[in-house]
C-alpha cells in the first residue's frame, strides 16, 4: 500500500470518529462520560469489561510474563473464564 493511501484512510478514519463524537456528545458532561448517568445497562459494562481485558496489549505482554512467573497467571486465566460465563 502506498503513503499516500494509508495517510488518507487515517484522515478519512480521524475525521468519522469527530464527527460520530460531535453528534453524540452534544448533551455530555463528565457524569455521562464517566458514570454513563448511573443508567448503562449490565451487558454493556459487562461486553466492556470483557473488552478490556482481551485488549491488544494482553496479548503483547501476557506470553512472556507467564514464561517469567512460571505459568501462574493461569490462575487468572482460568478466574476470567468462569467469570464470563
């Protein structure tokens, strides 16, 4: 893929995430970003909590730290497994 072409998908990304964001944040204030008003459904914390703990970086960083502790973290491993069912 030539830079040309890469740099504009970015531009292109950029400018529909402002967009998205200008339309739906017109009413927003630190409680509706923070708290989302106390009124967030449970599965839409629970798909982000979910979301967050399968982020990019843990599939980065996690081999290695299991190697470095000796496979302990499957323990965790085997708490998010029951925790999301």
């Amino acid at each position: 893929m030539s830079p040309l072409l890469i740099l504009g998908i970015f531009l292109i990304y950029t400018t529909v995430l402002f967009v998205v964001t200008f339309f739906t944040s017109r009413k927003a204030n630190s409680n509706t970003f923070y708290l989302g008003n106390r009124v967030s459904p449970w599965f839409v914390v629970a798909y982000g909590m979910i979301g967050a703990s399968l982020s990019g970086v843990t599939f980065m960083s996690v081999p290695g730290w299991v190697k470095e502790t000796q496979f302990s973290y499957m323990v965790v491993v085997f708490g998010y497994l029951f925790g999301y069912l």
